[in-house]
C-alpha cells in the first residue's frame, strides 16, 4: 500500500483550504533509512508529513488506533502501536519494532514530545526516537511542521488563507547520533528543531506584512 501518495491524493481534493509548502527536501537522501522527528500539534500532522518523499512507518499511542478512520488507516499500514501507560514495554517495543522495519528498508516517524502541544510550541521530548536511532545505526532526520494547528478553526470551518510548511533539517549522520549522549542528541535535536519554527513564523510574518 503506496501510504504516501494515499494521503496526498486526500489532500489533493482539499485546495484552496489545503495549501503546502515543502523546504529541505533535497536534504533527504532516498537510500537512507531515517529516524524521523517530528512536533506535534493535531492530527493533521499525520497526512502532512506524507509529503516528504519518503517510506516510512508511524510510532503511535494505542488511542490513536482507536480513531474513526485514521486509526484503520494506520493499522493496516503496519504502524507501530504503544501502550503510554508502561513505559518500560512501550519503549522496548518501539526500539524492536522500529529496528524491524528500519531493516526491511522503511524509516521510522515519531512524535518526540509524547503527545500534542497544546500552545503550539515544541516541548520536552522523550528518549524514544533517538535510543532507537542509536540502537538501529540510523540517521535522525527532523522535520518541523507550522499551520496544522491553524487549519480547521474552532467552528470547524477551514482557515481559507491557512497554509502548511513542512521544513526538513539537515539529518543527524548516524555516527553523531552513535558518538552523543542520549540526552545530548535530544537537546541538540530540540534546539535545532525550535530555532527552525522560529524562523519559519518570522517568514510568514514577513510575508504577511508585505502584503
């Protein structure tokens, strides 16, 4: 099942609502397998990261299985499903199951902050993404997403003038990855990652002045 173009052919029936912006993509190397970060804002996150040209396969809290439609979306696609409520067994699982499809040729995406940020800023991330990183001998490639929170208003309505940036970073060579320090590569990755969302609101600011 090509997920990727599934999602984009979604998406595709949404414009004017639904308009995208990549930046980085000549960043990814497509032979490489990745550990994918990314922030996390709503469940629009999901079908917008479909647009970097990439394979790859989801780490999700069980809840997320138990969504209308999203949630059969990712079972049948083979996502990797964790139970929060044991950390200990979530995060061995997510390092077995992600080695697994890593060595059958598809990265890993994972939502490092755990759960969604509630005021649109990135957050504390947990271990998970990059003791898998380390333990895979993988890249971490992270991705910042900007306009998912602003897409659909409170009334439900599409924010017509809303549009959506996916900005891909340079990736983290897995020799870094393998040389730091968990908490190390967390911080690194975290800093990066914020001063990119940063820049990327000042852009649509600018934008939206000159207007």
């Amino acid at each position: 099942m090509n997920c990727r173009a599934s999602w984009c052919g979604f998406s595709s029936f949404l414009p004017p609502f639904w308009r995208q912006r990549v930046i980085g993509r000549e960043l990814i190397d497509r032979k490489k397998r990745y550990v994918i970060v990314i922030n996390h804002n709503t469940v629009i996150d999901i079908p917008a990261l479909y647009y970097i040209p990439l394979n790859f396969r989801w780490v999700s809290k069980r809840e997320v299985f138990k969504t209308p439609f999203f949630g059969q979306f990712l079972l049948l696609h083979g996502d990797i499903c964790i139970d929060r409520g044991h950390a200990a067994e979530a995060l061995e699982q997510l390092v077995r199951d992600g080695k697994k499809w890593i060595s059958r040729g598809a990265s890993v995406a994972i939502f490092p902050e755990g759960t969604r940020s509630k005021d649109g800023e990135i957050h504390r991330f947990k271990a998970g993404a990059f003791t898998l990183a380390k333990e895979a001998g993988a890249d971490i490639l992270p991705v910042v997403l900007d306009g998912t929170k602003t897409l659909i208003k409170k009334n439900l309505a599409f924010n017509w003038g809303n549009r959506i940036t996916v900005r891909v970073l340079s990736p983290v060579p897995a020799e870094r990855v393998a040389a730091l320090e968990t908490h190390e590569l967390m911080q690194e990755v975290h800093e990066r990652m914020c001063t990119a969302l940063g820049e990327v609101r000042n852009e649509k600011l600018k934008v939206k002045d000159q207007k």
